[in-house]
C-alpha cells in the first residue's frame, strides 16, 4: 500500500472563468502521489452554498484571496 502520509501543500492564487482571483491547492504525499484541486466560486448563492470569503483589501476591488 502506498504511504499517505501528506509530505506538502502548495497553494496559490489562479482566476477563474469569470476572471475572479480563487484559491488551487497541490496536496503532495510521501509515497510520490499529487493531488491538485481548485476552489473556483459559484454563482449561485443559498444557504447550502460554500461561504466564498475575499480579502477586502485595496487590490482586485477587494475580491482577492489571501
């Protein structure tokens, strides 16, 4: 069996189809293994939706991540 001991996260800043910066994780384990998602906003908004949060801050109109 392979070792999933998790060894590394990589995070950084992409933009999505809508040209909105969002969060890409790498998750890389001991036995070699990588793993690669994204966490692109949807548009829909309701009380089962994921809480998108965004910096507030001067740059990108205050949509961008930290």
């Amino acid at each position: 069996m392979p070792d999933t001991t998790i060894r590394g996260v990589q995070g950084r800043r992409i933009w999505d189809s809508r040209g909105h910066p969002t969060v890409e994780a790498d998750v890389i384990l001991a036995g070699g293994t990588r793993g690669r998602a994204a966490a692109p906003a949807g548009a829909s908004r309701g009380g089962g939706e994921a809480i998108d949060l965004r910096d507030g801050g001067a740059a990108l109109g205050g949509r961008d991540v930290a």
